[in-house]
C-alpha cells in the first residue's frame, strides 16, 4: 500500500494526486494535522528515510525556522519536536514498505510504479523509437 502524509495542499501534493491516479495506483491519503503521526510513525519515517532529518524536514519553512532546532537534539527529542510541529516536515511524504519520496520529483516518483508495468512501458518506448527510425 502507497501512503502519502501531507499538512498542506499545496502544489506537490495536489500534483502527486494526480500523477498516482494517473497511473491508476492506489494512494491513502493522510493530513497530519487532522489526524496526527503518533511517534511509532514518525520514527518508522526517519528509519525509511536515506538522510534522516535532511530528507524530512522542510529546512526553509517558517515553522522550522522559528524552532530554531539546534544539531543538539537526542533522536527521540526529535521525535517529539515532529509529533508537536507536524507542519515542519516536507509536504507531501510518499512512501511505501521499500520507498520514500517528498515533495514531487517526477523522476523519483516512479519508484512506485510496479518493476513489470515499468518495463512493459520501456519495451513500449522502444519499440516506438525503433519503429520511428524504419520510417
């Protein structure tokens, strides 16, 4: 299953929406401010995640700049301070139990289309490409 928290709609999100059902994917959809992240999930985010805090905080948001979060802070602190703020984390986290993107990257977002349905697309291309240069 393909989950994506957000906190805002914002662009990102509104486009991720509409990419996965264009790929005819299904996606459950989360805003952490309504229903929040309780620290099991927030801590399985920053374990899927590849740079920890890097990857999941919005560095340039007014909410985290206004935390003034220093490199001091234990893990589990960390923890908290996401639990509390929920608003400093990057919109929109996708993610599912082998990947995790935020924001919309076009080029990463694949990672959520089936192996089989991506090389099935490839072939396609391909063979248009070759068809092409016999014409």
């Amino acid at each position: 299953m393909i989950n994506m928290y957000f906190h805002t709609s914002d662009p990102a999100k509104n486009k991720m929406v509409r990419w996965f059902k264009r790929q005819h994917l299904s996606l459950q959809i989360r805003n952490i401010l309504q229903k929040p992240l309780s620290k099991a999930e927030i801590t399985k985010l920053f374990l899927m995640s590849d740079n920890g805090t890097d990857d999941l905080l919005a560095q340039r948001a007014k909410a985290t700049q206004a935390l003034a979060l220093g490199d001091d802070l234990t893990f589990n602190e960390m923890v908290e301070v996401v639990q509390a703020h929920p608003q400093i984390l990057k919109n929109p986290i996708v993610f599912d139990e082998h990947s995790l993107i935020t924001g919309f990257n076009l080029e990463k977002v694949g990672v959520f289309i089936p192996q089989k349905e991506r090389k099935r697309e490839r072939l396609s291309l391909f063979g248009q490409l070759y068809m092409a240069d016999l014409i």
